[in-house]
C-alpha cells in the first residue's frame, strides 16, 4: 500500500490502535513523545512495581475479549481465601467487615434504571436516604477519583456502581505484573506486526497524506488539532504506594465511605511485585474542591493509618503522587458517553482515548475508541490505495 495510517501517542490508546490497524495488513507508524511507550500503564521498575493508578480489568466487555484473544491478559493473579475475606469499610473513622444498612440495600436493587437528567446524590437519597447515598458514591470513587461523585449523572454512577460492587459477582482481574506487563506484550505484538515506533518524537503539526489517529490526552490533542470543544470531566486524586513488611492485620481491599478513599494489597494476588515477605499498597484520597495537594495527602495519610497498623514503622518503599484528569472520562447529569468529543473528527483524522465517545470506563474507553478509530482509518487508508477494505477486529461502536 501506498497509504498509512499516522498514530500520535503510544499509550494504551495508541498501542491498541496501532495493533489493530497493523492486523489488517495497513502499515502503521507511531509517534510517541516520552522516551518510552505505555502511558499510564507505566510502572515504577523492580522489586516494587507501582503503577500510576488502581490497575485491574473487569472481564465484562468488547476491551477485553480484544485483549483476552491476543494473550494481554494472559497469567492471571488471585488473592487467596484468607486475603479475599479482609475486605473493610470505613464507617465513622472505623475500619469494619460490612457495609452499612443503607449501601447493602442499594447493592440488592440491581433491577434499578437511573436517570441521565439528575445527578446522583439526588436520586439516590429519594431511595435510601443522604447518608446511604453519600456512602454509595463514595464507594465507587475508587473509580470515579472524585471527590464529590454525587454530582455526576445518576445513570452513570449506577452503572459503575453494579458493575463493580453490585451482588453480581465483579468481573476483576488482576494479570501478574500489572498494567506494564500488559504494555510490554503490546509492545511486542505491535514490533511483529512492522509497526514503525518512534519515540522521544514530538508532533506539534498534523501529519498530512493518509489517517491519523490522535491517541493523546485531550489537552494535547486539542492544542494539536486547534479544536477548543476537545474538553472533558475528570477526576483528581491524591496517590499513596507503599511496601510494608507484611502483617496479618493489614487489609486486602478497603472501601472508605467517610471520605472517598480507597486501599487495595496487589501483593495479594502477585507476589511477583515485591520482594518476598512485603506487600504492597497502593491508596488513593480524592482531592476536594478548592483544598491543596498537600491537604489531600494528610488526609490521605490519616486513612493509611486506619487501614495498615504501623504502617510507618514497617515501610520499605514509598511514592507519593497525584492523578488529575487520569481516570476515564465523568458524565455530568444530561449527558452520557455519546456526548463525549466524537472519535471521527473528519478529514480522516480520529481521536482515542479516556474521555472520547466509547463505551466503558477508564482505561476500557481507550481502549473501545482505538478500535472505533482504527477500523474507520483502515477503510479510509484502502480506499485511498483502491485496495479492498477490511474491519479490525474487535471494532467498538465509539462514533
């Protein structure tokens, strides 16, 4: 072919957009410009392997099966009985086995359909009160990275809601090594498909003569593309990791329904991540409104207090971080994901990423609009060449 398709970012985006182009015999070239490829599925090297954020997959969608058919996700980690059953909640400063009266009601309602119109502190309190429905949104900012997820649209919290804490069982999965070994078998899938990587490559103007597919944050693919409109709603979250010497007091997984927080042990489903005898956490505390960073880490701090018992006396590894607009694009009562920037933006160009219009939530979005934007510039680049036009697999409807 005399025509190829232009990916601008190698994150999980990028890399999913390069992958599924390249299946289809269309040459691919891709410009990153860190020195590195993976974005935010990047972790900190050995012994601890931090990642920028909570990194596990729910097997419940398009994303994964893309994933799943390609071995991505190959070698699955699962914490054992004994970790599975220290899951806590914060309630009123206490760390306890169950949630309160007012969230296990809310679970049971699965039948329930939100509104998109209301937010959902609204409607959740017309059902089970304001405390349960503080409680329930701050449940699920473990997602959202939000501090004040209450406002967001009813039908979507609802849905995050179900997906990851309703009374069917959640479809988590947790692949040894993280996100970066997800990254890495990226990496080389996308090498043995012929894709032409440069990185430390910086593109500030708009490639001309075949697709291009912006794969980048929406600030920088709205400076690239000049389009003002190329705005979303995000998170902000203030990040804890943490090694420990390991103690049979610590707690898999704690929900913190006073203030939004949230602890996961990645240690308990991949030992692989820390050396023998440590665990690692990794916490995070959403940012309020108008509050510092450094605010947000005391607090965040005082959680780790709660839910790791000396965890200051037993530390062997400790990164401090912040997460804004990193999460996976929030939708604001009235709107929902259609609403989104639209990956086709004409003139064959295409966007990618955690805040377009695709399906899913966090990385899930990236990864649904690559595939949308992929199959639409594979039809663009073979009939530019007159050759006969194929569909990637796994295409998702993100237009």
């Amino acid at each position: 072919m005399n025509t190829h398709i232009t990916v601008i970012g190698g994150g999980l985006a990028g890399l999913t957009a390069a992958i599924a182009a390249a299946e289809t015999g269309v040459p691919v070239k891709l410009f990153e410009a860190h020195q590195t490829l993976g974005g935010r599925g990047r972790a900190t090297p050995p012994p601890h392997v931090a990642h920028e954020g909570a990194h596990v997959f729910y097997a419940d969608g398009p994303h994964y099966t893309w994933l799943k058919k390609r071995g991505f996700v190959a070698g699955l980690g699962w914490p054992g009985p004994t970790d599975a059953a220290k899951v806590g909640f914060r309630i009123d400063g206490r760390i306890r086995r169950l949630p309160s009266v007012g969230m296990l009601r809310a679970q049971s309602r699965k039948w329930l359909q939100a509104p998109v119109d209301v937010d959902f502190h609204t409607w959740a309190t017309e059902r089970w009160g304001e405390l349960a429905a503080t409680q329930v949104a701050n449940a699920i900012s473990v997602v959202t990275y939000d501090a004040d997820t209450g406002r967001l649209s009813a039908a979507f919290v609802w849905d995050l809601f179900q997906r990851a804490l309703g009374i069917t069982v959640p479809g988590v999965r947790w692949v040894r090594g993280g996100w970066q070994q997800v990254v890495d078998r990226m990496i080389a899938r996308a090498d043995e498909l012929g894709v032409v990587v440069e990185t430390g490559a910086r593109v500030d103007t708009l490639p001309t003569g075949g697709p291009v597919i912006v794969a980048t944050e929406l600030d920088s693919a709205r400076r690239l593309l000049g389009d003002e409109s190329l705005r979303g709603t995000g998170g902000f979250a203030a990040l804890l990791d943490i090694g420990v010497r390991k103690d049979r007091r610590d707690r898999f997984v704690v929900f913190d329904l006073d203030e939004a927080g949230f602890s996961e042990c990645y240690t308990a489903q991949d030992d692989t991540i820390a050396p023998a005898g440590e665990s690692l956490f990794q916490l995070q505390m959403p940012v309020r409104d108008g509050e510092s960073r450094d605010s947000a880490h005391q607090r965040l701090e005082l959680f780790a207090d709660a839910v790791l018992p000396d965890w200051r006396s037993r530390t062997t590894f400790q990164r401090t971080a912040t997460a804004k607009n990193r999460t996976g694009a929030l939708d604001l009562p009235g709107t929902t994901w259609r609403d989104r920037p639209a990956v086709d933006r004409g003139d064959g160009v295409y966007l990618a990423g955690d805040m377009v219009a695709a399906p899913g939530m966090r990385g899930e979005i990236s990864i649904n609009s690559a595939l949308a934007a992929a199959a639409s510039a594979v039809t663009d680049a073979r009939r530019a060449s007159g050759a006969r036009t194929a569909v990637p697999d796994g295409e998702a409807s993100g237009r």
